[in-house]
C-alpha cells in the first residue's frame, strides 16, 4: 500500500525543488487554499523558509511568496570551520 502524498508533503517537494512557491500555485497544483497554514507547519518541522511580500501591480493588492532556504539541519559554514580545528 502506497502513502497517499498530503498537501504539505507536495508544497514541501515543490520548494525542494523549484526553491518558491505561492498561494496561487498552491491552489492551482495542489488544491491548497491554505498555504500560510502549512508553511507554518514546515516551519515548526524546522524547515527555512522566507516570506517576501509581493505586489501584483494592482493599488494595495499584495501575496506572499515562500523561498525555501534548506531544512534547518545543514550546518553553518563557520561551525563546519570550527569542528574540523
């Protein structure tokens, strides 16, 4: 029995692999109208990731946009230096 993929597991995927995501692609590839909700939880799972707010042109109108910056567990390059003295 295979594991059905959850909303999060796809939107996760998708930062992995194309590094941003937002609601409208959410919504539009994987069904999800709540993508604020499930960086949340990628957040709290220790996952990096980056609000930039955009603007689409229209007066006032704005979405966010999520970078994705790695899963919290690689190591920073000063602390790689400092274990190998």
């Amino acid at each position: 029995m295979t594991k059905k993929l959850t909303q999060k597991d796809k939107v996760l995927a998708h930062l992995q692999e194309n590094k941003k995501i937002n609601p409208l692609e959410a919504l539009n590839l994987y069904g999800s109208f709540r993508l604020g909700a499930i960086i949340f939880t990628l957040r709290e799972e220790g996952y990096n990731i980056e609000t930039k707010m955009k603007n689409n042109g229209v007066k006032k109108n704005h979405f966010a946009e999520y970078h994705y910056k790695g899963d919290g567990k690689q190591m920073d390059i000063m602390d790689r230096i400092n274990s190998d003295n």
